[in-house]
C-alpha cells in the first residue's frame, strides 16, 4: 500500500526521500587481534518483526533520518490538522 511522507523535523518536505534499508552479515573475529576469520558470502535484510524488511527514511531536503513510521504518521498528523 502507498504512504504518503511528510518531514516532521524542517516541516516542508513532501517530495523528496532516501529509503535505507539495513542489511546484517554474519562475521567472526579473533579476539585478540580483530582479524576477520570468517565472512558470510550472504547478506541478509534486517526485518521490522512482522516479515517486512526493516526500513528508514531520510529527508532530502534537511538529512532528517528516523523510522518510516515517524514520517507515515506525520503525513497523517498534518491530514488531521495537527501538523
């Protein structure tokens, strides 16, 4: 389904995002010398705990990053006036 954003932090931006998505490699190291001793050939997207990948947004116009959500509700809030 297609959210709207809105940037709760420079209050201005509608239009203008980066989605970072977080990825985890799996690595073990030597505890002594920080050495990597074994590297994961696969990368793995981290997840939100329903099965969606875990996902931020940036603002573009004031580099404002915070969960997804914060941007979801702020589009909402200004839909209801609070904004």
């Amino acid at each position: 389904m297609a959210q709207r954003y809105f940037c709760p932090d420079c209050k201005g931006n509608r239009t203008r995002f980066a989605l970072i998505y977080q990825l985890s490699q799996e690595i073990r190291k030597d505890p002594g010398t920080g050495e990597v001793l074994y590297r994961a050939d696969e990368w793995e997207a981290l997840s939100d705990g329903n099965g969606r990948p875990h996902v931020d947004v940036k603002c573009l116009s004031c580099g404002y990053t915070a969960y997804e959500n914060v941007f979801i509700k702020a589009a909402k809030n200004l839909d209801d006036g609070f904004g």
